[in-house]
C-alpha cells in the first residue's frame, strides 16, 4: 500500500478566509492571559503565580516574534507582539504584588 502525498491548491477565497481568521486568531489568543492578569492586579496578589514561567513565555515569545519579522508573518507578530503587553502585565504585577 502506497501513500501520495500532494499539495493543496488553496484558491483565493480559502487563502483569504483563512487569513481573516488567522488576524481574528492573532489578537483572540493572547487576550485568553488577561485572567490571570487580572487576578493578581484585583486580589493584588501573585500567590501560586511563577515568576520563571513568564518570563520563560517572554522569552520564548522573542524567538517566536523574530521569526515573524523575517519571514514577514503578520498575524504571527500582531499575536506575539499582544502577548509580550499582556505578558508583561502578569510579570508587573507578580513583581509589584511578590
């Protein structure tokens, strides 16, 4: 038994919705942080909240939003680019509330 594997041809329409998708995708995903963002800045408290782990997801996200820049990835850097702002916040407010 033998597999073939081909390309699919996207045409225009697919590509475009797609793409309309990917841009709603970009922007909802980053904003699924905010939760955590916003329990340490109501209960101003960082309990349980690693430090390490966000600043790992910033760093990480750096990688991620280089790689958009060279190969000219729109949605992947409006996503990473979001999540640096609300990574950021989370590690504001785990070092202000420590």
């Amino acid at each position: 038994m033998s597999f073939h594997f081909h390309k699919h041809h996207f045409n225009k329409k697919e590509k475009t919705s797609i793409d309309r998708a990917m841009m709603v995708v970009a922007v909802i995903h980053p904003l699924t942080a905010l939760p955590q963002a916003l329990q340490i800045f109501v209960n101003q408290s960082a309990e349980n909240v690693s430090l390490i782990t966000w600043l790992s997801f910033m760093a990480i996200g750096f990688i991620f939003t280089l790689y958009a820049l060279v190969h000219r990835l729109k949605p992947m850097l409006l996503n990473q680019i979001i999540w640096f702002i609300v990574d950021s916040l989370v590690v504001f407010g785990i070092l202000l509330y420590q």
